[in-house]
C-alpha cells in the first residue's frame, strides 16, 4: 500500500500553484510584515522537528537556535531533537514550556490542519507553513481565529533575508 495519496498530491500542488498565481484567498504576511513578525518573535514550536541531523526541520531548528530564537520541538514519534526535550503536541510543548510566537509546521499539506488548531488553542501568534506546504483548511482556521498566516517560506531564510536588508546601506540617491 502505498503511503501517499495521489489526490492529496494533486491538491497540494494545485494549492502552492494558487498561491503564486495569486488565487489563494486567504490572506498571508507580506515581506514587511514577515520582517515585522520575526523582529517580534522570541519563540518558536517546530511541528515535525526531526532527530535526525540531515532532515531541513533539524536544521532550521538548530539555526534558529543559534540566530537566538527559543525553539520548542514537536514530534510525537521522538522525545530529543538536538538536545532539547520534544514534546509530543505544540498544546503538551505550551503546558511544559510557556506560550509560543510561532507554530512552524513541517509537515505535508493534508497534516496541517491539526496543527492550526493547536496553534489557536495555545494563543500563538502566526501558523507559519514551510517552504513547499500551502493549505486552505490550515490558514482559514488560524485567520478566522485572528493569527497571522505564512506559508511557502521558511523561518530562517526570512530571518537571514531580514538581517541582510537591515545590515545593507540604504544607496545613495541618484546623482549625489
């Protein structure tokens, strides 16, 4: 049997398309409000955070960290992911650890939905969906309960992406 649904792929597909083609009707963070909610961000839940070294979730995870974000793992299926205590759920992370910014959500479109809701039950701030993950049902829950929504992108490319346009010179004006 296989472990992936060819219907769900389709959908997922046609959701990421949607969005690039400006089709998506849920409101998502712009470029200046992306800035803005990483310069307000001290904590971060990571939904699907891997224990293993060579996965992207492990990685963002561990970078994160060391730009000086306070990162919380969650994955049901580990209890250590780069020496931090990984709860099962963002709700058990909360209870454990205090409120979160930002739910970051590395799992496949069609498992997003869960961790919406979890992300408005624990008062977060935004759902943010990675690079390659865009879904409806997931950003219309955390809208309709007042969250920010982001979704294709990843926390630490608009992090150093953020740093680098802060740390660049404004150029000179023409002619000067």
């Amino acid at each position: 049997m296989s472990l992936r649904d060819p219907r769900r792929e389709r959908e997922a597909t046609a959701a990421l398309l949607d969005l690039h083609e400006g089709r998506f009707d849920i409101p998502l963070l712009d470029e200046a409000g992306v800035r803005a909610l990483l310069a307000s961000t001290r904590r971060i839940a990571i939904v699907g955070a891997s224990d293993r070294p060579g996965r992207p979730s492990n990685g963002v995870l561990r970078d994160l960290r060391d730009a000086g974000f306070d990162v919380v793992p969650v994955n049901p299926n580990t209890t250590v992911v780069a020496g931090l205590t990984c709860y099962p759920t963002v709700a058990a992370a909360v209870a454990a650890t205090g409120p979160v910014d930002i739910v970051d959500v590395f799992r496949r479109a069609d498992q997003c939905a869960e961790p919406a809701r979890e992300a408005v039950a624990t008062g977060a701030r935004c759902l943010w969906l990675q690079l390659g993950i865009a879904d409806r049902e997931a950003g219309r829950i955390a809208h309709d309960a007042g969250l920010m929504v982001v979704m294709d992108r990843c926390t630490i490319i608009e992090y150093r992406r953020m740093r680098a346009h802060a740390a660049t010179p404004p150029s000179a004006p023409p002619g000067t």
